[in-house]
C-alpha cells in the first residue's frame, strides 16, 4: 500500500501541474479548503493565493478541466482514508504526514516519473508548466488556423498567468518545428 499511496500523489501531482500550468511552490501551497468545496466536491476553479504565487503580486486562478479533475479524485479519495481531511492539510502530503512535501522532493518525484517513462534531456519541476504552456498553444493555434481570430501567443500568456508576454516567448522557444516548417513552404 506504501508504494501505491505515493505512486497515486506523485501521478496527481505530475497530472495537475501539466493540467493547469501552476509553478511547483504554488502546488506545493495547496490545501484540502483550497480544491475541495464544501460538499467535497472537487473545485472548478482553483485559485492559489498571492501569497504563494511568484512575485507575490496577485493570486492566479485555473480552471480544472476534467483531466485534471479525474488525475486529482483518486489522491483525494485515498486522503481522505488516510485520514487527512482536516482543511488546512496540504494536498501534496509528505510520507512523514508533517506536511507537503517539499520542492527537493518534488524535483524527485518528477525525475523519477520521467525516467520510468523513457523521457531524456533535461527535465525539472517546470516540464509541466511547459507542457500546460504547449498544450494550451497547440490548441490555440488550432483554433486559430480553422478560422478563430484567436492570438494564440497572447491567450498563452494569460493562462500562464504571465505579466509579460516576454515570458511566453521564453517557454515556447523550443517550438522550432513551427519556425522549420515555415521556411520550408516559402520561397523564391
């Protein structure tokens, strides 16, 4: 059971991060108040604190899509047998039950989870942001090329809850496919 309870947070910790673009710390800051209501349904919106956000400028608010809903419901489900159901308890729990767990061991989690599948390169805690960041843009551009009028890059940076579009242009500099394509269908 030890292992299966790990295994089941690590899984909705990945899951959530990729699912909503909120940094480690900021998952890392949530509590059981914070993404159950008070009927102990899971939250449509979760809203992390300005507190715990970057900058400490404002708090960010996501919606919870049902990837996300249905990667986080088992962890809940398995919490609440464990006995932590208190609202102040954080939902990413370390194994000792004193707290989350901290931001070295998620960098552990995380690396262990991409080497079990297969993933090389370097990879860290803020894959999922980019994940989220990609998946989101990938979806924009979509919408964007059957007719939208769609700023997919500027949509991104909002969901990102970036302050600067400058910032965007950071996580999705890697998309060089896009830039390769292009120069391959013009010419002269």
């Amino acid at each position: 059971m030890f292992v299966g309870v790990m295994g089941c947070r690590n899984l909705a910790f990945f899951l959530l991060g990729a699912n909503t673009g909120f940094r480690v710390s900021e998952l890392l800051a949530v509590r059981i108040c914070d993404i159950l209501n008070d009927d102990g349904s899971i939250v449509d919106v979760l809203t992390v604190s300005k507190k715990n956000m970057k900058g400490n400028k404002s708090s960010r608010s996501v919606r919870l899509n049902a990837h996300a809903k249905k990667a986080i419901a088992p962890w809940l489900s398995m919490l609440s047998r464990l006995g932590h159901v208190q609202s102040s308890d954080p939902v990413f729990m370390s194994i000792r039950g004193d707290g989350a767990i901290g931001r070295i061991q998620a960098w552990r989690v995380l690396n262990k989870a991409y080497k079990l599948a297969g993933l090389t390169g370097k990879l860290g805690t803020h894959a999922m942001r980019k994940t989220f960041a990609n998946n989101v843009y990938d979806h924009l551009l979509n919408r964007s090329a059957a007719g939208e009028p769609i700023d997919a890059f500027r949509v991104t940076s909002k969901a990102l809850g970036h302050a600067s579009i400058d910032s965007t242009d950071k996580y999705l500099s890697f998309r060089t496919e896009e830039i390769d394509s292009t120069i391959d269908a013009v010419g002269v």
